[in-house]
C-alpha cells in the first residue's frame, strides 16, 4: 500500500479534488499547512522597510491508495494541481505497512 | 452682543469634526500596529477623550484660554479662575477675538479646543506602542497636558508670549498640537526603549483597511479643526477649507511618489500615511496661504515625510508608528511655509512679511524661534515625565507581557478571536473550505443553540 501526499496551492484544491473523485478515489485527508519551496516567500514594504513573509498557506493532500492506482492519482493530482507558475508544489509516495479501518478492525487492502 | 447663529452651528459643527478624528486616529494606529498590541493601542486614544475632556473643563480651559490679570504672569499662563470648572455664570458670555465679540458663545469655544486637546495628547501615544504600561500612559497624559499642552496653547493662542509678543502664527495647530506632540513622543520614547526585537522582527502593520478608514477618518474631521479654527465664517474660512484639501491630495501623491520611484510600487500605508503629512502640515499654514503655495506645501511635505520615517532606523530610536517623522517633520515644514508664503492678501492678520510676499525673512525667523522653543519645551518635559515614571517603575510592561502582548496582560482582551470556531480562516479559508464546527463535542456539551437537533 501507499501514501500519497502532495502539497499544493491552496486555490488548486478544487481541482484537485474532483480529480480523484472521478478516479473513484474514496477518501483523503487535507490539511492547512504552510511552508516554501524554491519560490521563498515574498517581500512587503511598509513606509520603507521591508518586511519578509517567508511561509506562504498551502494545502496538505494525503490519500491513502493500493499500488496498481499509485501512479494514475500522482498523475490526476500533478494535472490537477498544476499553473505552471513557481509554487505548484510537490507530490511524494511513500511506503504503507499496515491500515487498519477504525470502525470494524478490517486490516491492509480491506481497510481501504 | 447676540449670539451669530451661522458662526455658532459651524464652530459646533466644527467641535463634532474635530472630536471624530481621535477615533480616526485610533483606527489608524490601530491597523498600523500588531496585532497582539492593537487594543492598547485604541484605549490610549480613547482614554485621552476621557481623561482631556473633564481636565480641559475643570481647569484647562481656564489656564489657556482664560486672560491673566498680570500681563507678564499672562505670557506664561492663563487666568487660574475666569473659567475655572463649568461655571453657569460665563454661560451667555460672547467670545471676544482682539476685543471684538464674534457671536459664539464661550462654552462652544471651549468645546471646540478641547477637541484639540484630546488629540493633541493621543497623538503621542502612537510612538509608544506595545510596551508602554496603560496605567503609565494615563499618568503621562495627566502630566504632559497639564505642564506642556496647556502653557504651550496659551503661548500660541490665549495670548501668551509666541503669539502676542513674538508674532508667529500658528492657524491650527502645527507648533501647538504636532510640533508639540512630534516632541514630546521623541522626549518619551528615548527613556521608553525600543520594543523587544525592534528592528530585527516583523513588525508590519496588521490591518491595513483599518490604516485607510482611519486616514479617512481623519481627514475628514481635519476640516473642522482646520476651517473651524478661523470661529467665524468668513473667506478665511474657505481658503483653509480649500487648501486643506489640496494640500493634503499633493501630499499622498507626493508620498506615494516616492515609494513608486524608491520601491518600485505605491502603497496604500503609503497614501494613507501621506494623506495625514499633508494634514499635518497645511494645518499651521491653511489659513495665511494661497491655494498654489498649499500645493507645493503638500508634495514637499509628502515626500520629506517620506523619507523621514526612515530616519528611525538609522539613528535607532524605536518611534513605533512614526509620530516624529509626520507630526514633527511635518509641522515643522508648515510651520516653516507661513515664513515663506503668508499673505495679508489671504488673512490681514499676517503682519510680517514672508520671503515670497514681500522678500524678508521677518515672518520666517518668528517661525522657526516659536517652533524651535515649543520643540525644546515638550522634549524636555515629556522625557523628564518619563524618567519620574520609569523611577517609580509606572513606565514599561514586564518582558513576559510584552512578548504576550499588552492587550492581554493591561487589558485582559484580543482584538480578535483567532480560534477555528471564531470563524479564521487561513489556507482552508482561500479553499473556500469552512473548518466543521468545534463546539459540538462527544460529551453532549453542545452550545446551547445548536441544542435543538438533540
């Protein structure tokens, strides 16, 4: 099993999400972060002295998936997530041991 | 002599401007502060229409405005009791301007600078924010009004030493209240210290629409305090109405200039900031000036005042939201302008010539000596108030509550409630994503409105 996270503008998550709904995707998990990427943060001026603003708002996406859809939601999320302008984001796959569903103890690919 | 009634409801009018404008005020330093110090910094405003409004009635007016019957203790002070209190007895007394009666009663005169005085003593605190413990703020206020606000107006208008003997002219206040209050705000923040991370941290202005409603705020109270400074209707009146207005517009643009040419972009701190340099100082000037001289007076001091905001950081003195580089650079430059471009031709009170009407510095030297003396006078006093409360430990907060924020820890409140149920947003907010409610949790300690689903 996998874990795919992406961290993403938080205007894309509309798209986003509706991409992985029309893969059937069945559930994900956002969450409000902030940080930067190559893109820093930006300055501001304020009666001439700059001030920077170094973490920007962005959205936390982690869905939870089998490895034969793995690749096909890292491809609807980057499609969906992307402007094309500096600070789209990243997506990264990791490694799940083990998911367990709370309410009826189901385990691995069950528990999806 | 009966009561003007077209004089009396301008100068009552006038009185109501200029009493909107410490709000404004509050707004505007309010939305330049952070966040966490936002509320102390209104409640300074706010305590000085307060604290001024009863002092200036029980003995400020009197002291100011009141005509000593020593005419040399009168260069200094006014009469201890002609208006001592609010005695019913001067009720129906008319207003005397140079021995003449000018149809307004006593008591709105004494309305209408006591709305000076508020603000006068609130501009100050703009210097201070976030550090200045509330309780010290108020004794400061009760001080400083007493030993430099209320001489210093004698002086100018109640016919002390500058404005009897001396002849400088001053129609709004440029030396009384910003020269003065610019002063003082340097006096006290030398002895206050800078902020804790000043100038290290991000302290950039936390709600900039409040800075632009307050700006507005301010400078549409300003035309009572500028055109309702003639008392009377007259064309006086006019021609400090209409350069208020253009000196102020010259300014914003001029500030803004600035910003476009140095920073690459103009801001609207910038234009707001600017709008109330040229406030500042057509204020002295607005009423012995021609229109095109108000003009120049307001992209000069738009721009000056530009670039003295950044003297601050240079010099390290932490003058939180630039009282000194507005107020005081910017009275001075109006204070100055009377020197260079006053003309009977605008007001028959000018009685010295200006440099540009008339060639001679006669008007400029009684300027820069009222000026420089009022300058000196509040440093001083307001530094030496400062040291006495620093002494007796009334002066600054604790590092804990400084760090914390002064509104909780002097006032036991936030400006904003920041928490999910509070309705933040954040980056779910720019998602269009509102968070799930928080009050509802497991142990069926709903709010009470939300009870009915049960």
């Amino acid at each position: 099993m996998k874990l795919v996270t992406a961290v993403i503008k938080p205007y894309q998550l509309d798209a986003v999400k509706e991409a992985l709904h029309a893969l059937g995707v069945a559930g994900l998990t956002v969450s409000e972060v902030q940080g930067y990427g190559r893109q820093k943060g930006h300055t501001e001026v304020y009666r001439g002295a700059e001030y920077t603003v170094e973490f920007l708002p962005k959205i936390r996406v982690e869905v939870l998936t089998d490895e034969i859809d793995v690749e096909k939601i890292v491809d609807a999320v980057i499609t969906a997530a992307r402007t094309g302008k500096i600070g789209d984001g990243k997506v990264w796959v990791t490694s799940v041991d083990d998911v367990i569903r709370v309410r009826t103890g189901e385990r691995g690919l069950d528990a999806l | 002599m009966e009561i003007n009634t077209g004089n009396t409801a301008w100068l009552l009018l006038s009185s109501a401007l200029v009493l909107l404008m410490t709000p404004g005020l509050a707004l505007f330093y309010g939305g330049l502060n952070r966040s966490k110090g936002t509320l102390n910094m209104m409640m300074m405003s706010f305590s000085c229409i307060g604290l001024i409004s009863v002092l200036w009635a029980l003995y400020g007016f009197t002291l100011a405005f009141g005509t000593n019957g020593s005419s040399g203790v009168n260069k200094i002070l006014g009469s201890f009791s002609q208006y001592l209190g609010t005695g019913t007895s001067w009720m129906n007394e008319i207003w005397q301007v140079g021995g003449q009666g000018i149809g307004i009663p006593t008591y709105v005169v004494m309305a209408f600078q006591m709305m000076f005085a508020i603000i006068t003593v609130a501009l100050i605190s703009g210097s201070l924010s976030d550090r200045l413990k509330f309780g010290g703020w108020v004794l400061f206020a009760l001080g400083w009004f007493t030993l430099v606000y209320v001489p210093v107006a004698h002086w100018i208008w109640g016919g002390g030493w500058i404005g009897a003997n001396l002849g400088a002219l001053d129609f709004a206040g440029g030396t009384a209240v910003h020269i003065n209050a610019g002063a003082a705000a340097l006096g006290v923040v030398l002895v206050l210290g800078k902020r804790i991370g000043w100038p290290r941290e991000n302290m950039r202005p936390h709600n900039v629409p409040f800075v632009a409603l307050g700006a507005g705020l301010l400078w549409f109270g300003w035309f009572g305090f500028n055109a309702g400074s003639e008392l009377t209707v007259d064309s006086v009146t006019s021609a400090a109405f209409v350069n208020t207005q253009l000196a102020t517009a010259a300014a914003l643009c001029g500030w803004c200039l600035v910003e476009w040419l140095r920073d690459g972009k103009p801001t609207m701190v910038g234009a707001s900031s600017g709008a109330v340099a040229g406030l500042v100082a057509v204020t002295p000037a607005c009423g012995f000036i021609p229109p095109l001289a108000a003009i120049l007076l307001g992209i000069v001091a738009g721009a000056l005042c530009a670039l003295a905001v950044s003297l601050k950081y240079r010099f390290g003195y932490d003058d939180s939201l630039d009282v000194v580089g507005v107020h005081f650079v910017g009275g001075w430059i109006g204070s100055l302008w009377i020197g260079l471009f006053a003309t009977p031709g605008v007001n028959a009170v000018v009685a010295h010539k200006s440099l540009f009407f008339g060639g001679s510095a006669d008007q400029l030297w009684r300027q820069i000596v009222a000026s420089g003396s009022v300058s000196i006078y509040s440093f001083g006093i307001a530094a030496i108030l400062a040291l006495v409360l620093k002494a007796a430990k009334a002066l600054r907060v604790s590092e804990d509550a400084e760090v914390g924020g002064i509104d909780i820890a002097d006032h036991g409140e936030t400006a904003y409630d920041l928490t999910p149920s509070g309705g933040a947003g954040g980056a779910f907010a720019m998602a269009g994503i509102t968070p799930p409610p928080t009050g509802a949790s497991s142990d069926g300690a709903a709010p009470v409105g939300e009870k009915v689903a049960g």
